[in-house]
C-alpha cells in the first residue's frame, strides 16, 4: 500500500476528548475517527488491525472444531420473552419498532437467538457436544462510553457457545475454553489473568473473566505469584496471602478483555432446547456462551504495548509488517524503494510504503507513531553501503542489511 494513497492522516496533537492512551495513539494514528459517543469509524489501518485480530481468535475457535455462523443483530421481542429477559438486561437494550409497531431489541448478546437456531438443528445425543460461533456487532446501551474502544455502543464481539449432554461434559470443555483463551491472548504477547466473576444477564452459575495486566488498567488485580490464583480488587480485600497456596499476593492494574459463562440450562430450560438420549428420553441441553470484544481487545494490545512515540504492535495483528521509507529527493532513492516495494510486494510481504513528499523527521514521527514491527529506509546513506536501513520497532538500533539480503532479515 501506498502511503500517498492510504484514506488516513495523522495528528501531531491528542484529541481533547481522547481520554486514555489507546485513543489517542488510534486517533492521532488514523486507525479510527469518532462518530458520536461511544460510536466509531475505523479507517484503513485500524479496519487491517481489527480484522487480524479477528482472525487470530477464528483460527483458535476452529482449531477447535468451531463452526462460525452469523446470526442477525435485530431481535425480535418473542425471543427475548421466552428467556425472560425483556426489560430486564443491564444495560438495557437498545429497543426499536418497525413500521408495524413490532419491537426489536438490538442484541448485545446472542444467547436467545442461537438456542432458537439450534433447537431446529439438535436432535439426538450423537449431535453433541457442539460448537457455533460468530464474529459480529453488537450494541451496548452505556449510560456513558469513555475509553475510546474499552467503552463503546456499537463494537465488534466474538461470542461462542457450546451445546453438550451433560453438567459433566459442559465443564471439560470449560476448562478447555480457557485455555484455548490464553492461546489468543499469549499469541499478542499479552499477560493474562484469569478472574472469578458476576455472570450478570447474562446468567449460570459460574463465569469467568480474563484481564491483561498492564500499568494503565481500568481494574485493580489483585493475584499469587506460586499459582494460578487471581482476583478483582474487592473480592480480595483483607486477603493477605494466597487462600490456594499460601504464597505472596501481588496487586497490578488490568483490562479486562474477555468473558465467559457455565449457561448450565439457563436457556435450555425456558426455551425447549432439548435432545434425545440413548434410550428416547428428552433432555434439557447444557450450555457455555465464550466472549471476546474484537475493538476493545485491539486497544488493550496498545495499552500494553506502546511508548512515548506510539504504538508497537506485535507482529500478527500490525496493520503491516514492513514500513518502508523513502527518503530525500534522489531519482535513485525513489527508483531503488520502487524496486524494494515491488520485489517484497511480489513476495506477498505486507508493505506500507511511504512514497509521500515529505521531509525525513515528518516520515520517522509518523512510522514511530503507526508502530509497524520492521522500518527498511532507502537513502543516499544507504545506498552508498549498497543497502537499506532496517530497525525493529521495538529497538532503538538500526543496522545497514545488503538489498539482496532484506528478504532473509524479515
């Protein structure tokens, strides 16, 4: 992609209104713009960021056999009231009508509408355990949305759910869930707790919350460092040491980015959603629903992985992974990144060519901002040595590489 080309422009100053550093280095990035409260645009870059993000939890879902789906976010009122949870959902739902006075509920979460679609799908206990998944908006009624993509109405969720025949089968693939969770977020190199919590309207009886620690957290963690436990601030108060194991408690600050839930027969239940065991009896259905927001996950990345010039991404989910500059007015600098953009281009390297004409320290602030993992620069300088500058976002030196070589380096 050419940089002249790209539907993007940076900011040299931070949006009033951009209140946490993850918003302000995607607006100031161009990654996204703001609508209205809580409501955003993302631009090119930001759309390339969400969509690897996306598609690093799709690859985890169906490696696990997940079957992805799409389901509608208008949802009609009946099914809301089969569950009973119209007019009961915190926050509440964003309610319309159609012309003929029929109401709808934007959905926030699935649940009603999935047990709807499998009750016309599973039959018997050879069926199960099964599992469906969509990546796909949703809309939360926020009395206020701070936090750019952390607090939003409208955003981008991956929601999963499970169906099995038994309490039995429903927690193995729980425990196993987690871990699939943990996959996800190691592979962005996040730090992950994982915390008891409030199932809320969602429901069941036990849900759990996973939280990056990074030092601009919106929460208080409070967890062991011998083992895996962990806690919220206020459900740890007074707890001096690990009530596991005994060991030393460490408190840190976290964003939380993912949930999930033991749905048992919550839905089940008041919807009919039943299947057929061995010997013909019906059986209620055991569910677990699995959420991750898209967006907010892709601004908790930034919180953890920033500095004073802008973002770092990690390498699988930056917008690209080469940001090649050129350099000074020389036709054989432009020539040469020319031939350097079209020979990595050929070899499907995802590239951000900076073709623009602009001066030198306008190209280094805006690649320092946009934090792509690789910088090749292609100057006078390094032409003499026969090469290309190249630095990792994340040092802070840059060696010169042969031009022959560059491929072999990235």
């Amino acid at each position: 992609m050419r940089q002249s080309k790209l539907a993007t422009k940076t900011l040299k100053e931070t949006p009033k209104d951009a209140d946490n550093i993850s918003a302000a280095l995607l607006i100031r990035g161009g990654f996204i713009t703001k609508v209205g409260a809580g409501i955003y645009s993302f631009l090119p870059l930001g759309y390339r960021v969400l969509n690897k993000v996306a598609d690093v939890i799709r690859s985890e879902m169906n490696g696990i056999g997940g079957q992805e789906i799409l389901m509608p976010a208008l949802i009609p009122q009946e099914l809301w009231e089969e569950s009973g949870r119209w007019g009961k959902m915190d926050p509440p739902l964003f309610i319309v009508s159609d012309r003929h006075e029929k109401k709808y509920g934007l959905g926030s979460t699935h649940e009603e509408v999935v047990v709807d679609m499998m009750r016309k799908v599973i039959d018997s206990y050879q069926e199960l355990p099964t599992m469906v998944y969509q990546i796909q908006d949703k809309f939360r009624n926020e009395m206020r949305s701070t936090g750019g993509l952390l607090r939003v109405r409208e955003f981008l969720m991956k929601d999963a759910y499970s169906f099995h025949a038994s309490e039995e089968d429903l927690d193995q693939y729980y425990e196993g869930m987690k871990k699939n969770y943990l996959n996800i977020y190691s592979s962005m190199g996040l730090t992950t707790k994982i915390l008891k919590a409030d199932s809320g309207s969602i429901g069941g009886k036990v849900s759990d919350e996973f939280t990056v620690l990074t030092p601009t957290g919106e929460d208080t963690v409070v967890y062991c460092t011998k083992c895996d436990w962990a806690a919220n601030i206020e459900a740890a108060e007074g707890i001096e040491k690990c009530p596991v194991c005994g060991g030393d408690l460490v408190r840190e600050k976290g964003i939380e980015v993912g949930h999930i839930f033991k749905l048992g027969t919550r839905y089940s239940d008041p919807m009919n959603l039943k299947y057929k065991d061995k010997d013909g009896s019906e059986k209620p259905v055991h569910m677990g629903c699995y959420g991750i927001g898209i967006g907010r996950l892709m601004a908790t990345i930034i919180e953890a992985n920033h500095d004073e010039k802008g973002m770092t991404w990690p390498e699988n989910v930056a917008p690209f992974r080469v940001h090649l500059l050129s350099l000074g007015e020389s036709e054989n600098v432009r020539n040469k990144a020319e031939e350097i953009y079209n020979d990595l281009t050929a070899k499907n390297m995802e590239v951000l060519f900076d073709d623009r004409d602009e001066s030198a320290g306008v190209k280094f602030a805006d690649s320092d901002l946009l934090g792509i993992p690789y910088r090749v620069i292609v100057s006078e300088k390094t032409l003499k040595e026969n090469g290309v500058g190249l630095r990792k976002r994340n040092e802070k030196e840059e060696k010169i590489v042969l031009t022959d070589d560059l491929i072999n380096h990235l």
